[in-house]
C-alpha cells in the first residue's frame, strides 16, 4: 500500500490502492500520425502546415495546429485559420506500413506491449533493468529507433500507471519524453485541468466548470460523496479515483478488439436519405468483411452521427444472436438510421458512422448454436472471395457507383 501525501487532513480521504514500485509503464503516441507520414515521405511539406483529408480534417501538423486547426474541423474552417496550409489527401496504406514498422520496435523493446490504436502503444519495461536499463533509459531508445528506423517522431510518457504514462507523454508533446516518478505523481497530475482525466468529455467538462473545478487538483480536494452529488455515483468513483493518481489496470497482450468501426465524412452540404443509405450500405459491407477475415461475429450495432452543428448522437441494437452476416447487420442498421432520420433531416448530417461490438470468436459462438446445421452466407462468401481476387472495390453496390467506399481508417492486425 501507498499514499503519496501523508496530511492527516487528507489520509482519510485518499484512496488507498497498491501499485508498483517504480515507474516503468511506457505510453509510446506518435505525433500527428498522419500528418508526420506526410511530412516524412514528401520533403517540401517540411515545416509547413499540413492539412490530411478535404471537407473534414482528419489530421493536422503541429504547424497547422498551432493556428488552431483541430480534428475534425470543416475543411473550408480550417482553411479560414490557416489559408496557407498544404492540403494533401490521406493514403491510409502508408500510414498503415507505417504503423506496423513502429509496432515492430515496440515489440523488440519489449514483450509486454498493449496497442491501443495505429499510433500508440501501452509498453510495460518492468524487470528489464539487468538487460535494457534503467525505463528511462529504453524510452529514450526506443524513441531513436522510431526516428531512426521508421522516420516518425514520437513522444513517451513513463509512470507507474497507465493512466499517469498516457497522461505524461501527452505533456510531453511534441516530440518529448516525460517521466512521472513516484514520489511527485500528485505534483505532476493535481495543477493539470480536469480535461486530462479519463472520462472527461464537453458534458462533464462544462459541469465541472459550473462549480468552478477546472483543475484535477480541486476535483480531489473535493471528495467523492461531493463529487457524486454533481456527476453521480459511476462518474464520481471513477474520477475521483483517477484524480488520486489510482489505476490498478495492468498492460495486456493478446487481446482482441471488442469493437471494430468505420466511417464516412459527408461534408455539409445536405444530403438526400437514399444517399446517406447507400453510405450505411458500404459501411455495412466494409465490416462484415472484416468481420469474417477475423473469425468473429458480432451482437450488437451502434450508429454514430455528427450533425451539421457539431454535435454528435448514437443508435445501437442488440440482435438476438451473435451474427457475421452482412444482411442481418445491415437490416439492424437500416433500422437504426430510420428512427433517426427526422433528426438528420432537421440537423444536417456531416458524418455517419458504424461500429460493431459485442464481438465474440466464432468458434466460441459456434458451441452456443443449436445442433441444427446452420445456413451458410453463399453470397457474402462469393463476394469477399472476389474482393480478396480482383481488390476490395471490385465489387459494390449499385447505389455507390461514382460514390466510392469513402476512407477506411487503417488497424492494426487483429
């Protein structure tokens, strides 16, 4: 057991929790992912301002993002705060080579390594001291072999948590090494706003400020039975926990995705119902195929949108069972998008999204199925063995014609 601050004020409050001795947790992020490939495999966009995407922006440079371009922002506002930036469009191919060569220096750092998206990575360096040195020491290597063997820049936070680790390479962007040690975790995390805490999204952000707690400081000072009364009792638990610097969450290896996604950016400009159908369509299409390719099925669909104002909504179904095929999937989307349909109509719709979760193995759902012979998916097996052929668009819906499938984000490999 621990506790960092020893006020007899404050002991009784503090959350008691047991944790490692030494800060050897790795959070590994790099920096404006696709916008540093660009940069890195075009000379002339070096030190400029660089803009990934076209109606939505998907990635900005730190030059870019200095003038206060975000994601993901209206291109043509983007473009009003940076009118000089490069606007190039993204090449999800690179940016997926490019993830999997920074995975691969992951790997030879240590064993330990939880990805958590295509440009970060949880790294757990505890026990590698008598062969790699001191975590501080590995961090800096591995952030030379990144540059070095892959072109990126990336920054490293190291701390006894994850949490704190993710935290502390945010701090340290761009570019930058930061280590928490043990013995400062509250020094570090309590004057940084309540923002940097896991969960601490605009809706809770904006209560907080309400009762003039912007700092993780005062959140803690406050005390949970407080706090519950302003965020109720799952919120308040987990942020207050948080605050005390506690996370007992170890690095995983070898875990599955629980969720796979996609999307489509739509622009502003209004869009009739069938388009935005044959979108949901492709989207549909796009998952059930990674479905199969992983040998998962899935249970339940969500729906995310983003309407013209910014604002963001979602829809989800969970079917009765566990399924892989395209058709069930998409008839629980259809239903989805039509009880949401008079909002888009009233709200515009600038993005549509689906994700699938609820996964489980197939192999594992196949046990829990009746001893009945089950109705094999002809056409879904004849389509996905002619896209594995002849590539992933040569075959599409009619409605998408002149369309396209939109951008697929890039994953790592299940």
């Amino acid at each position: 057991m621990f506790v960092s601050d020893s006020s007899p004020a404050r002991h009784s409050r503090r959350p008691r929790i047991t944790a490692r001795a030494e800060a050897s947790i790795l959070h590994a992020d790099l920096d404006s992912f696709y916008a540093s490939v660009e940069q890195r495999d075009e000379p002339r966009l070096r030190g400029r301002p660089v803009i990934v995407g076209g109606g939505v922006v998907l990635a900005a440079s730190y030059e870019a993002k200095a003038l206060g371009v975000r994601t993901p922002m209206n291109g043509r506002a983007a473009l009003r705060l940076c009118p000089d930036a490069i606007v190039v469009r993204p090449r999800m191919s690179a940016y997926a080579e490019a993830s999997k060569a920074v995975f691969e220096v992951f790997a030879n750092t240590t064993p330990v390594v939880e990805g958590i998206s295509i440009d970060e990575a949880f790294l757990d360096v505890g026990g590698l001291r008598r062969i790699a040195g001191e975590p501080v020491e590995i961090a800096q290597r591995l952030r030379a072999e990144v540059r070095d063997q892959v072109g990126l820049p990336i920054s490293v936070g190291i701390a006894r948590t994850k949490f704190l680790a993710k935290v502390a390479s945010a701090v340290a962007k761009p570019d930058g090494l930061r280590l928490v040690p043990p013995d400062g975790e509250l020094a570090f995390l309590h004057p940084l706003p309540v923002e940097r805490l896991w969960g601490v999204g605009e809706v809770t952000s904006r209560t907080l400020h309400e009762h003039d707690i912007t700092r993780v400081g005062q959140l803690a000072e406050l005390g949970e039975p407080l706090l519950r009364s302003i965020l109720g009792p799952a919120a308040a638990r987990h942020l207050y926990a948080l605050s005390w610097a506690r996370d007992p969450r170890r690095v995983e290896t070898g875990r599955r995705r629980r969720s796979i996604g996609a999307q489509r950016a739509l622009g502003r400009h209004p869009r009739e119902p069938a388009e935005i159908e044959a979108y949901l369509h492709s989207l549909t299409d796009r998952l059930g195929r990674r479905l199969r390719a992983a040998d998962r099925f899935c249970r339940t669909v969500v729906l995310r949108m983003r309407f013209d104002d910014f604002t963001r909504a979602t829809r989800s179904h969970t079917m009765p069972e566990a399924t892989d095929h395209t058709e069930t999937i998409l008839r629980a989307a259809r239903t989805l998008l039509a009880t949401a349909m008079p909002t888009i109509q009233q709200r515009g719709l600038t993005l549509v999204g689906l994700a699938l979760t609820n996964l489980d193995n197939a192999d594992a759902v196949q046990l829990t199925l009746p001893l009945e012979p089950r109705a094999t998916n002809t056409l879904d097996s004849t389509l996905d063995d002619l896209r594995q052929r002849f590539g992933s668009t040569a075959v599409t819906r009619a409605a998408l014609i002149n369309r396209g499938e939109g951008i697929s984000v890039p994953l790592l490999p299940d």
